[in-house]
C-alpha cells in the first residue's frame, strides 16, 4: 500500500499545527517503513549512494525499481523493498534507520506530505506549494503530546536543503502529456532519467562527449557540476527542459552543427 492512500486531502499551511512524535518505544515503530512505494528525488539517491560509497548506477540497480508515471511518462526512481513477507525498507531494522541522517525527503516529511499544483494568477501561472498529513491506521505518532508546526517539522526533519535542492526538479512533474500528443519516447525517458537520477553518468555524458562542443555553457557552471552534486541536479533540469522542449534553457553554439550528429 502506498502512503497516499491514506491521505487526507485537506491542504495545510507552514503554520497549521499537529501533535506527533516518533520514538523507539512506540508500538508502531518502523512499522511505516515497511510496503510503502517511496518516490526518490535527485538528492535523495546523491545522500544514499554517498553514504553506502558507491556509484549512482549501482545504487540504482540495487535498490530502486523504474515506474513510468501514466500521465506525464515520465520515468521515476522508487525505492525497491525487501523480498520479504513485510516488504521492509532494505535499510530498516529493528533498532531503526540505518541510513538516518541520510534518509529519502519522504521519510524526513513523514507524517506531512508534501505537494505542487500550478496556480494561474495575474502574472501568469506559478507553483504553489502546500502540505497535507498522512493518517496511517497503524501509526500512534499522532496520539503523543508533542506539539510541532508544519514549519517547526520541517526544520527540525532538515528537509529544507532537499526542498532547496529538488525544487526545480518537482517542478517538473507538474508537466503532463499532451491530450492526443504522443508520450515520451524511449530516449527522452532515458535522458530525463539519467540526468534526474545517474548523476555519474551524466556527468560522464557531459565531459567525454560532445555536449560542452555543443552547448554554450559558461565556465563558472562547467567548474561547479564537475564536483558538486547539487549543481549537477540544477544543470540537469535545465538540460530536461531543454531536452523536453519546455524552454531554451540551454543555448547552442555557433558552430555546434558540426558536432551533433556525434552527440
């Protein structure tokens, strides 16, 4: 069962308040971490492969499935659970999270959902953010006497740096296929995939190709992505935008003709 399924659909501000605490003693411990279908964001895969010392490709052989989403067609990395009779999180055991301090955003937000809907205003449209909570029949975290905000949860569950980071990438699943246009082929799923999730790849795709002959990209942006993931992230939206025809978010060059045909 996913979490959403349980999810009450009233939408909440950074300032509406619940009670809820989570702790080893409670009889519901770790019982939410088990036959749950968890979405992974970009970061999320860049904290785990660090944290276990190996590849992004690796980790994603290992411990993800691919799921096309219906409407968008979208390729998306979920977290593959156990073989087991409890279809437990591979990197939960009894004592708790192994991997705590490096846990997927969905966990962090647990019990608080997170969404984005695109809202038309005089300006144009922009994305509008909102929370909603996750009442599971099991849970008990709801019935202790901690008293939290939308925005004290988020702070103390530092799911800021996540949000900050993955922000330009959730924007893109508010994008959905056209009524009647054709989904997306097989090769723009492969690069929305590689470039959302296998930051190795991506990063080998853009320095021994012809990606930096073709594309004028400035050197500050060339330095920052050669080492740090989470410029990589931000270049990697860009490059799907780009990619999907959303926007010009990368600029050829004068002469990247020449190279194309080899890309």
């Amino acid at each position: 069962m996913s979490k959403l399924d349980s999810v009450v659909p009233e939408k909440y501000t950074l300032d509406s308040k619940f009670k809820f605490r989570c702790h080893k003693g409670i009889k519901c411990f770790t019982h939410c971490c088990s036959n749950v279908e968890i979405l992974l964001t970009p970061y999320d895969v860049v904290r785990l492969k660090k944290r276990l010392g190996i590849s992004s490709g690796d980790f994603l052989e290992k411990y993800s499935f691919i799921k096309i989403d219906e409407k968008s067609s979208h390729p998306y990395a979920i977290l593959k659970m156990n073989d087991d009779e409890r279809h437990r999180c591979p990197f939960v055991t009894d004592e708790g999270c192994t991997v705590y301090t490096d846990r997927p955003a969905n966990c962090r937000y647990y019990p608080v959902g997170q969404g984005t809907l695109k809202k038309d205003t005089e300006d144009g449209p922009v994305d509008e953010e909102f929370y909603f909570f996750i009442r599971e029949p099991h849970c008990y975290g709801f019935h202790e006497k901690q008293q939290w905000t939308i925005e004290s949860w988020r702070k103390d569950q530092e799911v800021d740096l996540y949000d900050q980071v993955n922000r330009g990438w959730r924007a893109l699943q508010l994008r959905k296929n056209l009524l009647g246009q054709p989904a997306l082929d097989p090769q723009k799923q492969s690069q929305f995939y590689m470039a959302s999730y296998d930051l190795d790849k991506f990063r080998e795709f853009i320095f021994t190709s012809n990606f930096l002959n073709i594309f004028d990209i400035d050197d500050e942006t060339v330095e920052k992505i050669k080492t740090d993931d989470k410029e990589l992230i931000q270049f990697g939206v860009r490059y799907v935008r780009y990619v999907m025809m959303l926007e010009e978010s990368l600029q050829l060059k004068q002469d990247a003709g020449k190279y194309r045909k080899n890309k």
